[in-house]
C-alpha cells in the first residue's frame, strides 16, 4: 500500500508540529520554508524532507514533489499566499489542497466564489472554528469544553463536578447503574493529566470529566454532574475583533442578551455599524472592563457569562480575572499562545479556547481524509478523541470489539448508524459500514484506531 504524500508549506509552530506527526505515522513529508532555521531539526523524523525555497516558485514547487502530493497544506503567515499557493499546486497535480485563512472577509469570498475554481479543497479558519467553540460551550450549561459529533447525534461534553452533584464520589460503574441511559465517561481528569477511566474510577469533586452520551440525553445528565448549572440568559463579550463580533451575532441570534464590549473607539463603531446591518441586536459598547463606573453600570455581578475574546492575551487574562472579582458566575477566554493556555488552565477561568489548537486538530483531521471525521486532542495531553466512519471490510465488521485487539487506553464510546441511532456497545457489539464510532485512545495508537475501523 502506497504511503500517502503530504507537502507543508510553512514551519511555523503549527508546520513543524503536523509534519512531525504524520512522518512518525508513516507518511512521507516534505515541508518548504523560505527560511531555513525554521526547518532545522526536522530532519531524522521518519521520511521527513526540509526544502527551503519561496513556496510561490513553480521550481520548488516540483522540487517538492506538489505533482505527485495526495495533500498540500499551505500555512504561511500570510492568507494570500495561501491562497496561491494552493492554485499553484492544484494546477501542478496536487490532489487535495488544504490553506489557513485567518481573515473571516477572505474566507467568505473564497467560499463565495467557489473553493474549487481557485484550487482550494478546504478552508482553516482558526478564528471561526474558535468562534464555533465558544458558542457550543456557552449555551452549554455547566460545560467547560463541548464538542458535537456524528451530526450532533453524538455529544461529548466535559462537565466538573460539584461537591453536592448526586454522582459526586460515585464509581462509574455506579454512576451509570443510578443514571441508566445512552452515556459513558470518555476520560477523567486531576492534577496529573486526563486518563481513560475504568468502570471503578471515581467521579471526584471538583474534578473534570468528559461524558459521551446520545443528543438527547445530554440535559437530564448535567444536572447530576452539578445541579447549579443553568442556560445562560445574558453575555458580556469583551473584544470586537474576528472572535468576539461575529460570536455576538451567534450567541444574539441563539436568543441570548448580548452586549459587545471594545476599548478601540473605531472598532466599536465599526461593529455597531455591521451588527446593525446584519439585525443584530446587539449592544456594543465603548470601553473597557477596568473601567470601574462602567462595570458598575454593566452590573458585571448579575452577568451569566463573559467571553474575553480580543487579539491579545494580555487583555484576556486582565478581563477574565476582573470578572471573577466583580462576581461574574461564568467565564470563557481565549488565548492565542501556549503559554497562556498553559497560564490560564490553572486560574479560576472555566473554559480557555486556543484558536491555534483548533485549527491543528482540523487540519491534520482534513488531511487524514473522509475515514476520520473528527479529531480533537484533549487539552495538551496524549488522549484525542476520534470519530471514524466504519469502512465496508473494516475489521471491525468482520469481529466483535473484543476481539479487534484494539490496544489498552482505546475506549470505543458510542456508536451511530446511518439513521443516527446512537448506542453505547458492549464487548461483543459489532460495527456496521457506514457506521459512526466514537473512541478515545492515546495519540500513539490513533492510526492503528482509524486502521482497524476504516
């Protein structure tokens, strides 16, 4: 079997990290930078080829082997490049082409025009897939992270959990005996990391836990996980960039009260200016949350939920600590660099979103192709959660789960036919073609997970 050839344009953080995963799976990798310390260290990683060189040029383009490439990923700084680069390389041969595009106007024209006329296969959009995130968190009552898979007949939900939940200090295994229904606990997570729990593992108080369960059991689960957890009514929205505007027309538009805050006098008109043409009703105000008399004013103590969503983590991390103080009883943030990831994972901030992170997880999920549906790596651990399509003569529709040999760590979660029936299987279940299977596994063994079911 011929070794899928993949060609990165750019060795940014993002470039250097997917090319480093998929040489370690097998896959022969080229990856072309104009400046070559960016692409010190990447040789000796499986068949893994650095080529510096402008990635505009048809002559390294060819060099690269862009003809013969089943995937080019185009992930320069720049959006137009992007751009070009893949028509360059879709006229060269390339079978499938992937660009990040961070501008939202870009995109939509992109989209607008038709993706295929211009040699784009798929659209990363790190701001829009962070938008989307932060939406499904906030109206998710009680859930610091949410993910929506098999469309949405499947939920993956992480819930923390309270000191006086019904499930509080309960094992798994009695947790689902006093909760009958279509669920199951993907991971659980303490101060060490997130691990694959058996049915003996405790739900403990104040710690994380993600829960797969059926669309339609969802609601009647968070309850018992915290029992203080309700749907959000009002949002303050700090920053009116590509993030927090286009997230107040969502979260407007899912009928909450929205008011969209933003210090840049020109910024905040402009997005009143827009708001209002798309009829939006959104308030957008001109400010900042340091302002004491307009938090006042705001009465921040009676907001559900404030979302710090600017360009820069520094204005985040001052937002979502000043709502917390001023006794905002929901707070989201985003942040665009590891570090503040890492800073704001241990503050009292209930959900960080990582624009970056994302849009990792889709790209090596586009690249991977149609047998992996979802891909999404929990926090910056080892576990990622995996939605695979069941292939017609996949092992897994010739053998019951127990006997797939599927490696100690991979937990299949649920499974949803083609009518979006979801179950939770037991060992002797079997898989249909066509089926939707939701599993976790440590990232090591997420190609011999996608082998044994695609």
């Amino acid at each position: 079997m011929r070794r899928q050839r993949t060609v990165i344009i750019g060795a940014g953080s993002l470039g250097r990290s997917l090319a480093s995963a998929l040489a370690r799976e097998g896959q022969e990798v080229t990856v072309i930078d104009s400046d070559a310390v960016r692409l010190d260290g990447l040789e000796g990683v499986g068949d893994l080829r650095p080529l510096v060189g402008s990635a505009t040029s048809l002559r390294v383009l060819r060099q690269a082997g862009v003809a013969e490439a089943d995937v080019v990923v185009a992930l320069t700084g720049e959006d137009s490049a992007n751009a070009l680069v893949c028509g360059l390389a879709k006229r060269l041969g390339a079978r499938t082409c992937i660009a990040r595009v961070r501008d939202a106007e870009l995109a939509a024209s992109a989209q607008a025009v038709g993706l295929e006329r211009i040699g784009i296969d798929q659209v990363i959009s790190p701001e829009g897939l962070a938008v989307d995130a932060l939406a499904r968190i906030a109206l998710s009552p009680g859930c610091v992270d949410a993910m929506d898979l098999a469309e949405g007949h499947i939920v993956l939900r992480a819930l923390v959990v309270a000191a006086d939940a019904p499930l509080a200090g309960r094992s798994i295994a009695e947790a689902r005996q006093q909760l009958p229904g279509t669920w199951l606990v993907a991971a659980l997570g303490d101060a060490d990391g997130w691990t694959v729990p058996g049915p003996q593992d405790r739900l403990l108080a104040g710690e994380p836990a993600y829960v797969c369960a059926a669309d339609d059991d969802i609601a009647r689960l968070v309850p018992a996980f915290d029992p203080h957890a309700t749907a959000p009514r009002r949002a303050l929205i700090v920053g009116a960039g590509d993030i927090g505007q286009p997230l107040a027309a969502q979260l407007d538009r899912a009928g909450l009260r929205v008011q969209l805050l933003e210090a840049d006098p020109a910024r905040a008109e402009q997005a009143a200016l827009e708001l209002a043409a798309a009829d939006a009703g959104v308030e957008v105000l001109r400010g900042t949350i340091a302002d004491a008399d307009l938090a006042h004013r705001l009465g921040l103590s009676d907001c559900d939920l404030l979302i710090a969503a600017s360009a820069q983590d520094q204005d985040n991390l001052m937002a979502a600590l000043l709502a917390r103080a001023r006794g905002v009883r929901r707070i989201l943030a985003v942040a665009h660099h590891a570090p503040t990831v890492k800073l704001m994972g241990s503050l009292d901030i209930d959900a960080v979103v990582c624009p970056r992170r994302l849009a990792a997880s889709a790209i090596q999920r586009a690249v991977r192709g149609k047998a992996v549906a979802h891909l999404a790596r929990l926090s910056d651990e080892h576990l990622e959660i995996l939605e695979l399509t069941v292939a017609a003569g996949a092992r897994a529709t010739r053998h019951a789960l127990r006997h797939l040999g599927l490696p100690r760590g991979c937990l299949v979660l649920a499974i949803a036919d083609q009518q979006g029936a979801v179950r939770i299987p037991g060992p002797d279940a079997r898989c249909q073609p066509g089926d939707r299977v939701v599993l976790v596994c440590t990232n090591e063994h997420e190609a011999l997970a996608a082998r044994t079911f695609s």
